[in-house]
C-alpha cells in the first residue's frame, strides 16, 4: 500500500481483515479460508474433514481431540479413527454423536 507520496506502507490490522473479507466476498469463497482459520466439513455424523490441524491431542474410538489454530477440537462417538492425518489436516471418520471446541 501507498502513501500520499508514492511511498510504500504497512497495512493496519484492520485494513488486512476489511481486504481479506473483500476479497472472500468476490470470489464467493468462505470467511476463514483467507483468515488462517480452521475449516471443517461434515458428511452427515460419519465423517468430519478438517483443515488447519495442527496436531492430535488424544485418540481412541470413543473421544478424538484435535489441535486446530486457535483452539483444540474433540470429537465423541463410536468406531472413531482418523482415516487421514497430513501436516495441516485429518479426515475423522465413525459414528460422530458430539463435536466440542474449547480455547
């Protein structure tokens, strides 16, 4: 960004935020894909797909507790696994009953 002069300057927080949320408007895609925030996509209770994992916290078939940006996630049900684990997300499959997110 520019000043009056021509001369190069930092953007404020505020005005990242306010250009992030211009431009996911345009392009029709979601607030936080831009944002450095976590998404999470369900498929009914059986399957949850997430980006932005950071790691995984606890794991066995009743409770699974994932580290995502900002905030731990714990998923309870049964026959829980996580078929997919990469650097920055996981796909937890089994019968979902409860999804929990804490700071």
């Amino acid at each position: 960004m520019r000043d009056r002069q021509g001369r190069n300057r930092k953007r404020t927080a505020a005005e990242s935020a306010d250009m992030r949320s211009k431009i996911t408007n345009v392009l029709d895609i979601p607030q936080g894909a831009m944002g450095g925030i976590s998404q999470m996509e369900l498929s009914g209770n059986r399957e949850a797909v997430i980006d932005g994992c950071m790691g995984v916290l606890a794991y066995d078939e009743d409770v699974i507790r994932l580290a995502l940006k900002g905030m731990v996630c714990t998923f309870r049900g049964r026959n829980l696994q996580i078929k997919v684990l990469t650097h920055d997300s996981a796909i937890v499959a089994g019968y979902i009953t409860n999804i929990e997110f804490s700071v």
